[in-house]
C-alpha cells in the first residue's frame, strides 16, 4: 500500500516514503542524514529497516477480512516470522 512515515534523525524528524510491496527489513539509506565524520567534512547516511507490527489479536471481523484477503492472494494467511540470521543476511546483501 505504502505510506509517509516521520523517523527521527540526529537533525529532527524527516518524512520518507515507504515504497507499495516494500517487505519488513527492507533498508532504506537516508543520504547525509547520519552523524558528522570525525576528522573531515561531511555527514554519514542514516540507515532505517522496516519493521512491521502485527496485531495480537483481532476481532472477528478483522480476522474475516485478513482470510478474504488471503482467498484473493491465492495463499494463507499463516504467521510467518523472519530469524535474526535470515535478517542479518538480508542486511548483509545476502552472503
């Protein structure tokens, strides 16, 4: 679906825009918006990951739309959960 989201940086807040199909643990580079270098000019990158919340619970209703939804996808709707390995490799470019 996507959506603009505020982060805080080192500076305030900055809005960026969460691309429609972007999966939880996706990283996005915020260019010049990290810290200053020691001993030269210039600024580091802020790096934000994407993390999803997902409900704990839902109401009927809720849940009825989430299994439509599913129906629609052709797929399940199951809890699916990614490991600090798979996320660290992912992080890591896949290596």
């Amino acid at each position: 679906m996507g959506a603009e989201v505020s982060v805080p940086t080192v500076d305030g807040e900055e809005k960026i825009k969460i691309q429609p199909g972007s999966q939880p643990g996706k990283m996005i580079r915020l260019k010049g918006k990290g810290v200053p270098h020691l001993r030269r000019n210039g600024r580091g990158d802020q790096l934000v990951i994407l993390s999803v919340e997902i409900p704990r619970s839902l109401s009927s209703e809720q849940r009825e739309i989430f299994e439509k939804l599913a129906e629609t996808m052709g797929t399940e709707a199951l809890p699916q959960e990614m490991s600090l390995i798979d996320r660290l490799k992912e992080l890591l470019g896949g290596l």
